[in-house]
C-alpha cells in the first residue's frame, strides 16, 4: 500500500509537529514547510496528495498559495485559519480549497477531514466505470433515473431539491459555498438570494433526515455553506465528478 | 546723596526688567514740545546705534518729511515695507501685519497719533503700537505734547485749534521709556524760518499764531511738567511695589458729577489731570433723571462723554435717580468718594431763587470735599439736562390739546343743561389730566390755560365774551387755573417716570428673561436659538454666535454675509471688540464683541444692524453687555459640564475595564495553571500508570476547550464594544442555526440529552447568524455549566403574534437569585466563588446582540426546578420565494 503523501503549510513548529505526530501515525508520510515560498517548491518535488495549508503564512496570503496551486495541483487542500471571520472561510473556499478546519482544532476533527478528502480524491482520481448509486445513512439515491429511497420506501424531490442534493453528492463531502450552489443549481442571476438554498435545504432536511434540526448528514457550515457527509459509494462506483467546482 | 534714596537708574533698571519678564514690549517715546524739535532724529540715532552693536532693529514707518539729514539716518536699516490701504485711492500705511511677522525685535513707528486710513485693521496708530508691544515686540515711536489726551484742551486754548489726533495718557504713562528732545523755542524760530521744520496740514493753518514764541514757551513748559510727572509716578511706583513707605493712605477717590452736555467733555479731561496729580481713582457720574425722557442726542453726548472717560482710565456710572442731589451723595457714599468734581456753570441760574446743585450739595454734606472747575460753555444746571422737542412734535401735542379741550367743552355745553358751572370746572379739570398724561408738561400747561379760557368765554355770564359779571369768577379762574397747571405738571411727570420705569422694566425684563433661559441650557445650539430668537429683536439685530473649534480657531455654525472670520479672530484672540463701531477693524459689517467667561473667552457674539446704524445708547450696550456675559457664563457651564461628563465617563469605563480585567485574570489564570501543572506531570511519564497519562491529557484538552470558550466571547465582546454592534443580516431558517449550534455544543452537552422541537412551517428570520448562534452556543454552554449531568435541554421555537420565540430550557436546578435580570448585567455570576469558570460575559454579550436585533432576552425560574431562557425576535417580511414550477 502507497503512503499517502501530506504536505503541512504553517508557520508554528509546534502545530507542525503534533499534526505530523498525528498523521505519521495514521501511516502517512509527512513533509512539513513554513513559508508559502517552500510550499511552491515542495509542491513540484513532492507531488503531495493533499495539502494544509494555514492562512496566515509569514511571506504570503495563504489564498494566494491556494489559488496558484489550484492552477496545477489536484490534490485536495485543507485550510487552517485562526480567522473566525466567515468571509475568510469563503474566500479560501472559492479560492479552491476543499475543506476547511477553525483553529484550535482537535486531532480527532482532522483525521477525519483529511481521510474524507483522501477517499474523495482517490474515487475522484480512480473512478472509471461509474455507478450511478450513492449512499448516506438510510438513503440511497440513483443518480441516474432520479429515485430516492429512505428506509427502502420512494422519496418524493422537487427537481430543485434533487438539482441541490446532487450537487453536493457530487461535492463527496466537500464543503460547497452558497455561491457555488446557487450557480449549479439556479444559475447565474442567483448569487444574491442564499436564502432560497436555506429554504430548500430545510425541505430536504425534512424528507431525508432523522432529526431536521440536528442534521447527520446535510451539515450546515454556517454562513459558508453546506456539505454531504456519511456518503458511502459501493466499490468501483463514482458518481460523475463535480467539475464545476 | 547719601540719605539712602535709590538710584534713578536703578529704579529705571528695575522697570525695565519687570515689562521684560511680563513677556510685553518695551515702549520708548521720543516726547516733543511740538514740530520740528528733532524727534524723529533723535530716534533714528538711537536706533543706528543699536543696530551697530547688533539688535534687531527694523523701521515700521518713519517720516522724513523730505528732510536730507533725516533720510540719511534710515539708511542702512532693514524696512518692513508699507502696504496700500484703502479702496479708490490707495494709501501707504504702516503694515501692522508684515510688522508683527517681521521677527524683529525693535521696531521704529514714528507719529504715534497718527490716525490710520479707513480700512486698517485699527483706527489709530497707537493701537497698532499697542498690538506689537502685546506681541513682545520693543517700539520706538515719537508724539509731540499736544497730541495727549489729557492736555488736549489747554493746548487747543494756547493755540488755538483743536487737535483731533489724540493719544490715550496711559499709553503715555505706561511707556517704559520717555525720551524729552527739547529744542528752545528761539532755536526752533530759526530752524523754523530755514525752512527745516514740517507741520501737519491741519495746523498749518494756525500756522502764524502757533510759532509764537509766547506759544512755544507754553508748549515746551507743557511737555516738560509732563515728563517731570512721569519720573515722579515712576519713583513712587517703585516705592509702592518694594513697600519702602511704610504707611500708605487708602486711595482718593474722585468723582466727577457730569451732566449730558458737549461741554463736559473739557471737565472730564480737567478731572483727569486733577485725579492723576491726587493719584486717585475717579469715576465719572451722570444722574439719569426720569423726566429727561428718551433724547437720542442726548443719549449719544453721554455715550461719548462714557467713552472718553473710561480712554482716560476712568469708571463711568449711570445712575438712575429723581433728586439729583441726593442720588449723587448716596452714590458718593457708597463708593466712598472723598472728592466731589463738578464744573462750575458760568451763567445764570435757570430757575431764580432756586440754589445751585454745588450749593446744594455742600449744604446737605458739608463734609464732602467739592472741587468746582471753571468749564467753558458750561452753561446752565450742570447736571440738568432739557429735553427739546422738535417743532413739529410740539405744534402736533398742542393742537391734539386744542381739540381734547374743544371737545371737553361740547360736552360741558350739553351736560350745562343740567348740572351747574361748579361741575362744568371738574370737567375741564379731567381734560387737562388726560392731556397731561398723554402729551406732556407743556401741552398741560397749554390745556390748562385754554380750560379757563373757555370756561369764562362759553359758560360764564355774559356768555361768549371774555368779560366777567361776577368778580367772584376771578378768583376761581385763578384758582382753577393754578389747580390745572398743578395737575398738569404732576401728571407730566407721572407720565415721564412711568416711561422711564417702562424703559428700565423692558430691560431688566429682557435681561431676566434671556438670563433665565441661558439657565436652563444644556446645549450650545439651545444658546444660538436664544440669540437668535430673545436676544437680536431687544437690538433689532442679527446676532451670531462664534465659537472657538480646533486650535482655538473660531467657527461659525451658519454661513452669513455679514461675518468676519478675521476680525471676529482678532476679538477673541485680544479679548477685545472689535468690528463696527469700534476702534479697531470698524470697516467690517458687524460688531464682534468677545465673550468672556470667568476663566476664559468662550467665543465671540457678532452684531450686525444691518441697514439701521449701531445702536450707541448706553443703556442698550449695557443691556448688550449684560447679555453677553450672560452667555459667557452659560458657554462656560457648558464646557465644564462636558468636562466633568467626560471625566465621569472615563471614570465609569476605568471602573468596568477595571472589573473585566480582573475578573478576566481569574477565569484565564485558572485552566492556565491546570494545564501548566498537568502538563509538567506529563514531562515525567515513567512516574505514571497508562491510564492516569491519558487522564492528564484529557483533562489538558478540557481545560484548553474552557479557554478557548472564554477567548471567543471576549473577542466577540472586545469587537462589538469597539466596532458597536454591526450586524451581517440575512433571511435565515431557525433550523439552519439551532442544527449548527446545537453540533458545536454536543461535545460540552455530551451527557446531556438534548431535544430540538422546531416545526418545520418556520418562517425565514432575518438575523446575523453567527451572532445568534453565539447566543445560542453561550444559553447551551450555561445549561451544560449549570445542570447536572443526565439532565435534558431543550431547544424550541415558534412564532406568536409579531415575534420568533426560541427558548432553551433545561430541568436543572432553576436560576440562583431573586432576579433573573441581574444575570445579565456583564461580571454578575450565578453563584458566588463558584468553582465552575467563565467570566459572567456570556450572558450579557447575548442581551447586547439580541437588543441589536430588536429583540428580547428573558430567564427565568420554573416550578418546581429547571431554568428558561427565552429569546424574541421580530418577524419581518421575508423575501418572497419564486415557485419552482414557474422555474422547471
């Protein structure tokens, strides 16, 4: 089995060291940088398979870093910030970062966010032959003939509700900004209006979830925007790749 | 010279130094007897000298009048130049302002009586003076005898011609240096007659009779007791400021009793001399006689004869009195006045018989000490003054008189029909009361004759005809009219003192009213609306109120024609009017009058008339004045108040950041200390079991997790007190932001069982939601700090009437305290010396967002245990929603 390769951007030794501590134990293979400047160069030599970056580097933004490396990296990119502001988040997001984590953190938090980005990318990178089913909690949904199932029983979605839910199932747990959905569900000339997704993201709460208000899976990133998580794919299956983003 | 008497050149020295350290300019005068002595010579000379041992010497003007030798002297020395002044025909005039900016430290201003061109910043050439010496700028300047005020008079009576262009004697006397150039008068005849000696164009008219040799020695004698007086005061002041006289008598007080008459001017000048020989203070005092009535000419004489007295240094009293004798005396007593002033009147008596006012006094108080001075044109009772009606004025009440005592005997012709004459008289009488009331003394006086007259002529037998029958008539003619003419004159007077007392009664009303209301203010613009509003009408003025913004530069609140900035400056900067009217800057539109409080100017009030002139009347300056200070004292309450209010503040913020950061220390000092100690444990793992290093461990991230809770609302706090309370609002779901609060508190609620009971018909609500998720985060934090574990929270919401509710509630042991409120007054904890951490910031940063909102925040008990806590926010109109039918 290939170790995956991590590449840590942050310029406090001791955050470095206890998530490298962290991730070398979960048998990944670490390369720690404290400077944008190196981050570009371990980067090409390195050819990480995922990226955490802090967005407060010492001789650059971070989102200018995320950017570039959007410009030529796939690998997925984990934002540290300290910044509580939301714009920020969303900034790094648009910007191409995938997920991101709000300092301090816990170690639990982090393995699980870079497992799930791990998987996402490598079905993302894998996946040929495409089922169109997908999995999370006890639904499962056809992407293509549009059937839902909860509890083996047919859910009935509006076409915007199900425009909504793919998006995310295609998102593979990513955090997706209002702006993003608004585009690939409304179109342009709906970028302002955030409250028709919370609108239709309640609706959807209230066909697929337990508890609506406290949701499992359509997890609420507040003033960011949402993410699909417990997805499950079968093997060999990909739900097509969400190339919008 | 061995009797222990100072030195004069030391006593010299020591005036000197005392004006240098009072930061003020030194004046020195080249004093003259009159043209052509050599002043300007003289000064130039000091001055070369003083150039060449290096000063910094400049010449401000000087007049050379042509003169070769004169000229030469000025050359070499730098020159502030001249400006142009004045519109249509430019005149040179000194440059009071290149001057003050020269940076020199000596300046040479010739002609100290000059009067400026129209359109200077001052009427004279002395005030100039007076500025630059204000500024610690040393003057030299020249002025001849006859152009001091106080002896302006005898030398207009040696030679013949008034001088117009005066100099106030203190400047005169408070000249640190007076320089005596003395020419004899045979020496000046004959520089004179080669042609060296220039005069000023109004003398030279006088020109043959000034250079007589009689005339220069009477000059030369003038100007050399001036200057002999001068050392004598300087010597005595000296004596007075090192207290060598051991007992020094109570100051004389002079006071010179002046009626309002051109003439008095000459008395008050006399008076002057007269006080400075007995060096006594003096006042000047008019008696304000009721029956003198409103005369404008008059009124503006005594304004002038004020103005001249206080140049001279005097005080000047206005008094209100009826018996002009008595008022002076008690007035005399009062001020402790040991010198009675008064001119003594060349004419006749106007009233035979009657004593004059000096003899008066001297018999009710023959102690008083009573100075009388032999005044030109005096003429008259000194302190009496007539009020002349114009002409017309009185041909308009005499034939308005003519017609009431016509009517008066219509009517007595029909009563006659049934009363007798005896009534008919009674009638006549109410007819001169009335006209006496109305129109005055003479019309009175008037009425009454013409009462008799009718009387005799319409009602007595023979009627129609002056002839009397019955002898007895005479005498009740007589009677009638001595009676008639009585009444008249009381009633005249009645009237007058009525319309004084009205007069007076406006103003002090005025005054108590505009008084009263600058007592209540609070608010600088509340003083602008009195101004505007009781003020300006009392002067039929425009009034605008100037005060001093940043740098002490003064603003005006409202942009208006009228206003000077510059001169305005100028009066707050002196403290000194300035503007129409005045002497200084009197081109501008309106008059700046300064307003100064006890401890400082507060500004300046503007006056501007408009198209009527200034008013001069001396009981509206006084008015004006009173007004002013009035507000002064109200500009200066509201300064301290706002001092004080901003010290109280600043006080409270100490007292409450004082609080925080104690409080703060406590609550961050304490998981520091955990995790500092827990951690040390950790260093030395060999000592420890498997498991107690994994409780350390956990227990690091727990008290790690409390500090990061206490950090977030302090941040959150710091930003909203810094930034106030800006809110990010948007139409949200309920749901939305109880899901994410509710998963961002699992980990502290953990065992806890939580409920949500959210309808899902909720509207949208338009909040900032991260701040009503700290709200929520903060209400869940308190349940999970305050309840025991096993315990249920429970979230709800729901809408009633105009409001969202969103309530947590738990069913722990209910809220400590009688009120609920006091949990939201920031630092108030639940319970004292609890061991359970936070700050008591929580609570109250979650009523600061929600009253942000619009909304409410409320907790309280509930029967038998468990606390609520109940938030409502204001339900909007939210945003219609397109039907996604019309969009598939």
């Amino acid at each position: 089995m290939i170790k995956p390769r991590i590449l840590i951007v942050e310029d406090e030794a001791d955050i470095r060291r206890f998530v490298r501590l962290a991730l070398e134990k979960e048998g990944m293979n670490v390369f720690e940088t404290a400077t944008a400047e190196h981050a570009r160069i371990d980067a090409a030599s390195r050819k990480p398979d995922l990226f955490i970056v802090d967005l407060g580097l010492p001789d650059d933004d971070g989102k200018t870093l995320i950017r570039e490396l959007r410009g030529w990296v796939s690998s997925p990119i984990l934002v540290l910030s300290a910044r509580e502001h939301e714009t920020e988040k969303v900034e790094a997001l648009d910007a191409g970062a995938d997920d991101y984590l709000v300092k301090p953190f816990g170690v639990p938090e982090l393995l699980a966010r870079v497992r799930a980005q791990l998987r996402r990318s490598s079905i993302v990178s894998n996946g040929a032959a495409a089922s169109s089913i997908v999995r999370f909690g006890d639904v499962t949904v056809d992407l293509a003939t549009h059937e839902i199932l909860r509890f083996g029983e047919a859910v009935h979605l509006t076409p915007i509700e199900f425009r909504l839910l793919s998006a995310l199932i295609r998102g593979h747990g990513k955090v997706i900004t209002h702006r993003q959905l608004l585009m690939e569900v409304w179109g342009p000339g709906y970028s302002e209006r955030p409250h028709y997704i919370r609108i239709y993201m309640a609706q959807l709460r209230q066909k697929l979830e337990d508890d609506p208000s406290q949701p499992h899976h359509l997890i609420t990133e507040l003033q960011v925007g949402y993410r699909l998580s417990g997805l499950e794919i079968s093997e060999g299956s990909t739900p097509p790749s969400n190339s919008t983003v | 010279m061995t009797d222990g008497r100072p030195d004069p050149d030391d006593l010299l020295q020591v005036v000197k130094e005392e004006t240098h350290r009072s930061g003020r300019g030194q004046l020195k005068i080249f004093f003259g007897a009159c043209a052509g002595v050599g002043k300007t010579f003289a000064m130039l000379q000091a001055a070369r000298q003083l150039h060449a041992e290096g000063a910094s010497v400049g010449i401000g003007i000087v007049e050379t009048h042509g003169r070769r030798e004169t000229q030469a002297l000025t050359e070499g020395l730098p020159v502030v130049p001249l400006k142009l002044v004045g519109s249509g025909r430019p005149i040179k005039e000194f440059d009071l302002d290149g001057a003050l900016a020269s940076g020199f430290k000596l300046l040479i201003v010739d002609e100290l009586a000059h009067t400026n061109a129209a359109g200077s910043r001052h009427a004279k050439r002395w005030q100039d003076v007076e500025e630059l010496l204000d500024a610690g700028i040393d003057v030299y300047t020249a002025v001849n005898v006859q152009h001091l005020d106080s002896v302006n008079d005898i030398v207009g009576g040696i030679i013949g011609v008034r001088v117009r262009e005066t100099v106030p004697d203190r400047i005169f006397d408070r000249a640190t240096d007076v320089v005596l150039v003395d020419l004899p008068p045979d020496d000046l005849l004959t520089r004179m007659s080669a042609g060296k000696v220039y005069l000023p164009v109004s003398i030279e008219r006088a020109r043959q009779n000034f250079f007589r040799r009689g005339n220069l020695i009477a000059l030369r004698e003038l100007a050399l007791r001036k200057v002999a007086d001068r050392v004598n005061a300087d010597v005595r002041t000296y004596r007075i400021s090192h207290a060598i006289q051991k007992v020094w008598p109570t100051r004389e007080l002079v006071m010179v009793c002046v009626s309002a008459h051109r003439s008095q001017e000459a008395l008050v000048r006399e008076s002057a001399t007269l006080a400075k020989r007995l060096e006594a203070n003096w006042i000047v005092v008019h008696v304000d006689q009721p029956h003198q009535g409103d005369d404008e000419q008059a009124r503006q004489t005594l304004f002038n004869l004020a103005a001249t007295a206080q140049g001279m240094g005097a005080e000047f009293a206005n008094i209100p009195g009826q018996d002009v004798t008595q008022t002076l005396l008690d007035y005399a007593r009062k001020r402790n006045a040991t010198k009675l002033v008064m001119g003594n009147p060349a004419g006749r008596n106007v009233i035979p018989f009657r004593p004059r006012l000096a003899e008066r006094i001297a018999r009710a108080n023959p102690e008083i000490g009573l100075i009388l001075l032999g005044v030109q044109g005096t003429g008259g009772q000194p302190l009496r003054f007539r009020p002349e009606r114009t002409a017309p004025g009185y041909a308009k009440a005499l034939l308005i008189a003519t017609a009431a005592c016509s009517v008066g005997a219509f009517v007595a012709n029909l009563l006659l029909r049934v009363f007798d004459v005896a009534n008919i008289v009674m009638l006549f009488l109410v007819v001169v009361v009335f006209v006496a009331l109305r129109l005055g003394r003479m019309a009175g006086a008037w009425a009454s004759l013409l009462s008799v007259a009718m009387l005799d002529f319409f009602f007595i037998e023979p009627r129609l005809s002056f002839v009397v029958s019955d002898t007895q008539y005479i005498f009740t003619f007589a009677l009638m009219l001595a009676v008639a003419l009585m009444i008249s004159q009381l009633a005249a007077r009645l009237r007058s003192e009525a319309r004084v007392a009205r007069a007076g009664e406006r103003r002090a009303s005025a005054l108590a009213r505009v008084a009263r209301n600058l007592s209540g203010v609070i608010k600088i613009e509340q003083i602008s609306t009195i101004c505007e509003e009781a003020i300006a009408p009392l002067f039929d003025a425009r009034l605008e109120l100037l005060l001093p913004g940043a740098d002490n530069k003064l603003v005006a609140t409202r942009e208006y024609r009228f206003l000077d900035l510059s001169v305005a400056q100028w009066s707050y900067d002196h403290v000194q009017e300035a503007g129409l009217g005045t002497q200084t800057l009197n081109a501008a539109e309106a008059l700046y009058i300064p307003l100064k409080g006890p401890m400082a100017p507060r500004g300046v009030l503007a006056v501007y008339p408009g198209d009527q002139p200034l008013t001069t009347n001396p009981d509206d300056r006084r008015l004006l004045d009173a007004c002013c200070s009035s507000i002064a004292l109200a500009l200066e309450r509201i300064h301290f108040v706002e001092v004080a209010q901003d010290t109280i503040l600043r006080m409270e913020g100490e007292k409450l950041r004082n609080t925080l950061l104690s409080a703060v220390s406590h609550d961050l000092k304490t998981p520091l200390t955990a995790i500092r100690g827990l951690a040390e444990t950790l260093e030395h793992p060999a000592d420890l079991s498997e498991g107690e290093r994994g409780e350390l461990a956990r227990s690091i991230r727990m008290q790690a997790d409390e500090l990061k809770r206490l950090v977030t609302n302090l941040l959150d706090l710091a930003r909203m007190q810094s930034e106030g309370v800006r809110l990010n609002k948007d139409w949200h779901t309920m749901g939305e932001i109880v899901g994410s609060a509710l998963s961002r508190s699992a980990p502290v609620l953990a065992p806890r069982l939580i409920r949500a009971d959210l309808p899902a018909a909720l509207p949208l609500v338009e909040v900032d939601a991260p701040l009503i998720e700290r709200v929520l985060i903060n209400l869940l934090d308190n349940a999970a700090k305050y309840t025991p574990p096993g315990s249920t929270v429970l979230v709800r919401a729901g809408t009633s009437g105009e409001s969202m509710y969103l309530v947590v509630e738990d069913n722990g042991p209910g809220l400590p305290g009688a009120d609920p409120e006091k949990l939201f007054e920031p630092f108030s904890r639940g319970q004292k010396e609890s061991s359970i951490a936070g700050v008591g910031l929580g609570l109250s940063l979650c009523r600061s967002i929600i009253v942000a909102h619009g909304g409410t925040i409320h907790a309280e008990s509930r029967a038998p245990h468990g606390s609520v806590f109940e938030i409502r926010l204001p339900l909007g109109a939210p945003p219609e929603i397109e039907s996604e039918t019309g969009h598939d």
